[in-house]
C-alpha cells in the first residue's frame, strides 16, 4: 500500500520524538559517569569496586527486566510502554539527585532507572522499523545518534557544574534532566501514535516472547550477534563509566592529570564524534548496499568491532594527550560502524512479527553479559590501574568481532529473512 503524506510526514516527527527520549536516556546514564568523582567525594565511604557496582546494578536491572517490557509492548502497546518507561527513570534520575548515601544510589539510580529505560528500545525500534522500509538504517541510525549528542552533552554540563559549583553540581545535573525528561514524557504522550502492530494474516498478532525467543535460538546468527553486543556492552561500559576518572588521574598513576572540567569532556567528545561519523557513513552505505550485498550489516559490524578492540587497548597508552584522543576518535569510528547496524543487523534475521520480543531478548542478553563489568574494572583499578584495565577490557571487542564473523561465515546466508521488510 502507498505511503500516505500523513504518515510519509508523521514517520519523522515520530523519529525526532523517540530519538530525544534516546537521547534522554543516556545523557543521564552519562550524569554518573561523568560526575563519579565529585559523587565519591560528597558520598565519601564505597570502594571503587562498589561505585562500579552502581552500573553493574543499572545493566543487570535492565538485562532482567528488558523481556518484560517486549511482554508489556503486546499488553499496553508500544507508545504507552515508551511513555511509562520514560516518565519511570526521569522520576528515578530527578530522585537520585536528593540521594545521601550508596544504597539510595544503587536504588535509585542503579535498579529504577534500569528498569524505566529498558521499557523504551524495544518498542521505539519496532514502530520505527514499521514505518520505516527503505529508510530503515537511517532511521534506525539518527535514533542511535541521540545516545552521542546526549553523552557528550551532559559531559559538558557535568564538567560546567563540576566547575562552578562542585560541592552540589552533581546533583543539579540530575535534577535538571529527570525535570527535562518529566516533562518531555508529556510530549510523547500527546504526539506519538497509539500504532497498533504489523498483521501479516488475517488474525495474526505479534509473536509473544516465548516464540520470539525460540525463533531466535533457532537462528545461530542470532545468538552470536547477541553475544557480540553483550562483549561490546561489556567494553564500552568500562570505556563509559571510568576514562573520565583515568583522565583526571595524575601522570604518575597512569593518567594525564586532565582538570575536572576538561576530563568529562574529552573523554566523550573524541569519541562520539568519531561514531557520529562511522554512523553516518555506515548507515548510508548499507542503505545503499543492501540489496545488492545482503551480508553488508554484519559485515560492518565486523568491521566496526575490529577497528574498536586495538583502539582502546592503545588510547590508555599514548604518550600525550591529543594522541590518546586520536585513538579515542578511532575508537568512535568503529563503535558507530557497529551501532549503524546494531538493529538493523539482528532484523536481517528476525521476522518481522518477532521484532518487538526478540529486541528484549536481544537486550536481555547483551546486558546480562555486560552488567558485571563496572564493578570488575572498579576492582582491577582500585588494587592495579584503570591504565591496564582499560586496555585489558579492549579485548572484549576482539572476542566480538570473531562472534560476528564466524556468524558471518557459516550461519548468515541460512539464517537470513529473504523479505527483512
């Protein structure tokens, strides 16, 4: 059926609306990474090991709870799920900015927001896949783009109110994106459609999650793209929660004595604009490969991984400053090689009526792989160095990278849907 002006007009109003609350979700995920260390000083007591622990709480609330919500989205339908979800962990975050001490912490911001965020990506992926066919890497790409502007944007006003007001600036980030996302849940509410699923036959719903979870362990390729995402959460994670901390340590423990202004700063901002360059540039060209090379999202997946693993493991280990932001720019191009296909990828194998329940199990897994990897880092930094924690943990890229081929290799070409519309 032709696409009508209004939904041709609707399908990116939808977009920019998922992609703000995308971008919502990991400004304040990067909050904590970036203000970890006026955290610890106002909060004095945890080891690293637990403030570590925090995120490991975050990723394995999210990890457990994300099949729910792909149960909820065939319950409540998706739009209502979004909104829940939202209004969820911006409450939390706005919470966390009152919090005392570490167990409020882990509550708060660790299992709460956990389990607010990951009632949103299922369900925003699947209504952009269903609006969007031909446009689909693209769409699926500017969605995943509001992860960059949101992380790099907090980095910035974490280090402004670190800055100027270290005793309490911390909490006033909370405060201001759980208020901003309060009331930009109100929008969601109002402007996103209640659109009811895809019906491929007559009477035929989406799959529940037991089916989408049987399709997918049928389909090799489908559990090792899950385990690459999972080594990849587990990677970036590390990356995420202590290059600041690494950054603003002195040159004698490992670090390059960056202020407390400038290391949440550069810690995101070499990066993220590398993935927004790799994303860009990726997605088009699988938007434009795709028909002619069905493999081209695993294959730039590979890709993206491969170029990420020596990235990471180098960038602790520059002799200077601007050379480790070099190989953090690097290591942004290969995330955002990877990121372009990071749905997009698992739908070349997944019918479109398992979409919304496999992306919880897709989720489900990636983080439960990735959740012990904070508090892993916290403990190897505290007793060695984040200098060769973090290069260690560059590793979990390489052992993806050889998931996604192998997938690519012997499954793909079996597992593949011939119509991913």
């Amino acid at each position: 059926m032709p696409e009508s002006k209004s939904d041709a007009r609707y399908k990116w109003v939808m977009l920019a609306l998922l992609a703000f609350t995308y971008f919502l979700m990991h400004a304040t995920r990067q909050v904590f990474n970036s203000s970890l260390t006026d955290i610890k000083a106002a909060l004095p007591g945890p080891t690293d090991a637990e403030w570590g622990f925090t995120r490991t709480a975050f990723l394995f609330a999210y990890g457990l709870a994300v099949p729910l919500a792909g149960i909820a989205a065939d319950m409540l339908r998706r739009k209502w799920v979004v909104v829940v979800g939202a209004l969820m962990f911006t409450a939390s975050v706005f919470g966390t900015g009152y919090v005392d001490g570490f167990v409020g912490m882990l509550v708060l911001y660790g299992l709460l927001n956990g389990i607010g965020q990951c009632m949103i990506p299922a369900s925003a992926s699947s209504l952009i896949a269903q609006y969007h066919t031909e446009t689909r890497s693209t769409a699926l790409s500017i969605y995943q783009s509001g992860l960059y502007f949101g992380i790099v944007l907090a980095s910035v006003l974490s280090g402004l109110l670190s800055e100027y007001c270290p005793d309490t600036g911390w909490r006033w980030a909370f405060w201001g994106f759980g208020a901003a996302g309060i009331i930009w849940t109100l929008a969601l509410a109002i402007f996103v459609r209640d659109t009811p699923p895809l019906v491929h036959k007559a009477g035929e719903e989406r799959a529940s999650f037991k089916e989408a979870a049987l399709a997918m362990v049928s389909k090799p390729t489908a559990i090792l793209l899950t385990f690459a995402f999972g080594m990849l959460v587990f990677g970036s994670n590390c990356f995420r929660t202590f290059m600041p901390h690494f950054l603003r340590q002195s040159v004698e423990a490992g670090g390059f004595g960056v202020d407390k202004f400038w290391a949440p700063i550069h810690s995101v901002i070499w990066f993220y604009l590398g993935s927004f360059i790799g994303i860009g540039t990726g997605a088009r060209l699988s938007d434009r490969l795709a028909r002619r090379y069905p493999a081209i999202r695993i294959n730039m997946m590979i890709v993206g991984l491969a170029l990420s693993a020596p990235a990471m493991a180098a960038m602790v280990y520059m002799p200077s400053l601007p050379l480790c932001c070099f190989m953090m720019f690097v290591f942004g191009i290969g995330g955002g090689f990877f990121d372009c296909s990071l749905y997009s990828g698992l739908f070349e194998v997944v019918a479109p009526r398992y979409r919304a329940a496999a992306m919880g199990v897709y989720l489900c897994g990636a983080f439960l792989i990735g959740c012990p990897a904070t508090a892993v880092l916290g403990y190897v930094g505290q007793h060695f160095s984040y200098q060769h924690g973090i290069a260690m943990f560059g590793g979990t890229y390489a052992i993806g990278a050889i998931a996604v081929l192998a997938a690519r290799v012997f499954f793909f070409r079996r597992d593949r849907v011939e119509t991913p519309v």
